[in-house]
C-alpha cells in the first residue's frame, strides 16, 4: 500500500471510529431519555385509570357484592374510554381472564403477560419488546376496596420512538459517507502535500543511481524530508567529488603510462637502428658513429629510468628524508659552481643574492631541486641571467628567476605532471623527459614547503619556495 493511502485510510479509519461511538453513545442516550420519559407518561396514567375505574365501578355498584358484576359489564366500556385519554390500546383484567379490551381480541391476547401478572401482586410492572417494532407493555392494579384485584394494561407503541432511533442512526450514517468523502479530498490534497517532496528525492536518488551524478533534490520544505533532501545533496556532492577525483586519477595514470611508453619507444628504436647497421656495415667510421649513438641514447634511457626511480620513491608514503641542519647558502653556490659549465654553453650567468642560512634540510635532496629547477632555466629560457635570492623572514625563502621565454598559462596548469613538456618538437632536442618538476614538487612536499611558478611568455619564470 502507498504511503499515501494509508494516509488517508488511517484519517477516514479514525473519523468513522468517532462517527460509530459518538452515534452509539447519543443514539442510546436519547433513546433512553425517551423511554424514560414513556415509562413516567404510563405510569401517571396507569394511576389515573385505576382511580377512574375504581371511582367509577364502585358509584355504579348498589352493594360491594355487585363490584365482580359492575366490572364484567362496564370491561370494555371503561377500555374504550381510557383509550381516548391513554392514546393507547387498554386491557382490563381479572386474574387470568381478560374482561375489556378496547379494541378486538386475537387469540394471542388471552394469554396472560408477564407484566399483568405481577399486578397480581399488587405491583405495576411493563416490560419492552424486541426492536425493530417495540412496543411498551405497562399494567397497573386496580384494588377496588381492598377486596378485588384488577389489572388495567397498557399496550403502547414505540414506532415514534423507533423512528427517532433510526433517524438518529440514519444521520450519522450520512454525517459519515460525507465526511469520508470530504476526508478523502482533503486527505489527497494534504498528503499530495507530504508526499510530493518524498516522490521528488526518490526520481533524484534512481537518477543519481543510474549514473547521473549532477541530479540533485530540491529542497522544498523545512521537515525532515527536507533534511533528508538535504543530506542526500552532501552526499551526493562528495560522491560526485570522489568520482571525479578517481576519474582525473585514471587519466593521470594512462597519460603517463602513455607518456613513458612513447619515450622510451624512441630511444629503443634509435639503438636497434644502429645495431643493424653495425651488423651489415665493415666501414669502421659507421661503426664508430653508431657505437658512440646507442652508447648515448642507453645513458639517456639510464637517467630517464633514474629519475622515474627517484620520482615514485618520493611517491612513497612511507620513504623516509634525512633531515640535518646544513649550511644552504654554501649548497647554493656549490650547485651553481657545478652547472656554471653548462650555463656558459648556453651563455647564461648566475647573479646570486644569498644570505649565510642554515636550515633543517635533507641536503641531497634540495640540491636536487635546485639543479632541476636551474637547469630548466638555462635549457628552457634563452635568458641572460638567472637571479637566485635565499632569504628567511621567518620561513626560509628561495627564488630562482629568468627572464627569458616564460610558460604560457596553459602548460603552466601541467608542469607538475610527469612527462610534461612544454613544446615537444623543441624539448626533443634538448635532453628532458619531463620529470624534472614532478620531482621538485615531491621534494618541496616531502619538506612541508611551497612552491609557486609565476611566469609570462617572453617575460621570464619565476619559481618561489618556501619552506
Ligand atoms: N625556466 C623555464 N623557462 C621556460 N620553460 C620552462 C622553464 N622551466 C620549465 N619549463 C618547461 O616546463 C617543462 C617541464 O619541465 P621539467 O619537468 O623540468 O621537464 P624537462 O626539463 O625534463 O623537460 C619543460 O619541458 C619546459 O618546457
Ligand atoms: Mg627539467
């Protein structure tokens, strides 16, 4: 059964239950009032006709003798009269023998009541008959000088009595079917009301579960559907969240699955080039050319296998660092003393600006991130200087500058990824598989520092840690 009709049966099922007791409870109420109120009607006149009687059979009798005689002849009359004043149908008794009856005997009639039977002791008494056609059966004793006990008996009908009764039952019958119906609507309505929320957040939850992960519940009301509305919107923006977060994951992985297998495909092919020339040549020049390319080539490969190493053991959770207080403006200047050889090749010099700090650090690995990031510079950037500023006020500062060809905003977004290159004909070039500043972030993160790359195309790049 829906929500909504048991809604409006449990309403219709309480409103019928009051109707049925409330009808019981006046149907009953009235209806004894009313009977009450018969029963006090009879009695007075069960009173006045036996005074009438007596009254009238003794001025009749000439000697108390004649009263038996009196009675027998004057039965009917005196039945027919009470009649009139009783408006009822009047049976005058003696002991078992019914002597006046105003109106025609039927062979039922002679016997003897209940009720009349216990006037012979000197009682009144009455007794109802069974619904639907009640009838109120009333009798009184007529002693007529002590000596003779008749019985005068009222046979009443009730029918008024019965029909108030069923009107009464009648009515709430038709208080009950409208009101159902009334009920009915207004329940529809109201619990249209209640439901229309709960209909809505269960269209949302089958969207959502199949698939659609941007459906989310509008928040009608402030109940607890609508707090459930509301949570399942958290919900659903964290799952979608996460989706989201797996998905960028997935793509990460098989760009760099893809990535790696695309450079180590040329290499590969480069050195299996020159093997096969070496097998089919005597010429000892080509041998020696194609000898020096796979020697190159295989180093090449080495340190790309090298600084994959070096990446996914960064990666690790778990990898521990070597932290000790090293002198960082003497690992700068060694750093640059080191490259300055290449910087020259390139035409660059270093201006160096670094105050004498000495900072808890995993040396190799900062040197590390200095070298990639400076040899960027001097391969990327076709600047004139690279400006290197150490500073510490408090968290200690490095910013390493160029002022040469700078990153476009889009690739700036990528430079992290492994395998990122910026121009790919151009890098090919130059020696670089695009893992140097996934390392450097590594290593800046590892160190629970920050790095930061401001650059402009033709303006220079700027790359700011801190630590
Ligand atoms: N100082 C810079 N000037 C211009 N481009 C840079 C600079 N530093 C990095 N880049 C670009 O960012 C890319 C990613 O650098 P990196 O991860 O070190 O890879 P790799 O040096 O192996 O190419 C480089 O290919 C280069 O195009
Ligand atoms: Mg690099």
């Amino acid at each position: 059964m829906k929500l909504k009709q048991k809604i409006i049966l449990l309403n219709i099922s309480t409103l019928l239950i009051m109707l049925i007791a409330l009808g019981i409870i006046i149907s009953n109420i009235t209806d004894n009032y009313n009977l009450y109120t018969r029963l006090q009607y009879l009695q007075g006149q069960g009173d006045y006709a036996a005074t009438y009687i007596e009254q009238y059979v003794m001025n009749k009798s000439r000697s108390f003798f004649d009263v038996p005689a009196q009675m027998e002849s004057n039965a009917d009359y005196l039945s027919e009269f009470l009649e009139k004043t009783v408006n009822c149908r009047v049976q005058i008794y003696y002991g078992n023998s019914l002597l006046g009856d105003s109106e025609d005997i039927v062979a039922a009639d002679t016997i003897v009541r209940p009720e009349v039977a216990q006037t012979f002791q000197k009682n009144s008494a009455y007794y109802i008959s069974k619904s639907p056609n009640r009838t109120f059966y009333y009798a009184a004793p007529v002693v007529i000088g002590n000596k003779y006990t008749y019985s005068v008996a009222f046979i009443y009908s009730l029918a008024e009595i019965d029909k108030m009764k069923n009107n009464t039952i009648q009515m709430f019958v038709i208080t009950g079917l409208i009101s159902s119906i009334i009920v009915l609507l207004v329940g529809t309505a109201i619990s249209n009301m209640i439901i229309y929320p709960i209909k809505a957040l269960n269209h949302t939850t089958k969207q959502f579960s199949k698939g659609d992960l941007n459906s989310r519940a509008v928040i009608t009301t402030h109940d607890e559907v609508g707090e459930l509305s509301h949570t399942f919107n958290s919900m659903a923006d964290n799952i979608h969240e996460m989706i989201t977060k797996l998905n960028n994951e997935k793509e990460k992985q098989k760009s760099f699955f893809d990535n790696f297998t695309h450079e180590i495909r040329t290499p590969l092919t480069t050195i299996l080039g020159y093997t096969d020339l070496l097998w089919k040549t005597n010429d000892e020049e080509v041998k020696d050319r194609s000898l020096f390319h796979i020697d190159s080539e295989g180093k090449r490969m080495l340190k790309m296998v090298e600084s994959l190493l070096e990446l996914s053991k960064l990666k690790k959770f778990d990898m521990e660092i070597n932290k000790q207080n090293t002198n960082i403006k003497q690992l700068i200047e060694e750093v640059c003393d080191s490259m300055q050889y290449k910087a020259r090749r390139y035409n660059i010099s270093f201006r160096l600006n670094l105050e004498p700090i000495t900072y808890i650090i995993d040396p190799d690995m900062f040197k590390q991130m200095v070298i990639n990031i400076i040899d960027n510079s001097i391969k990327y950037s076709k600047s004139q200087f690279i400006d290197i500023t150490l500073t510490k006020n408090p968290k200690l500062s490095l910013v390493i500058e160029d002022y040469g060809l700078g990153i476009s905003p889009k690739s700036l977004e990528n430079v992290f990824e492994p395998y990122y290159k910026v121009d790919k004909s151009r890098n090919s070039k130059i020696e670089g598989w695009g893992l140097g500043l996934s390392i450097v972030k590594e290593i800046v993160n590892k160190h629970d520092g920050t790095i930061n790359i401001v650059s402009t195309l033709d303006k220079g790049t700027r790359i700011e840690i801190s630590l």
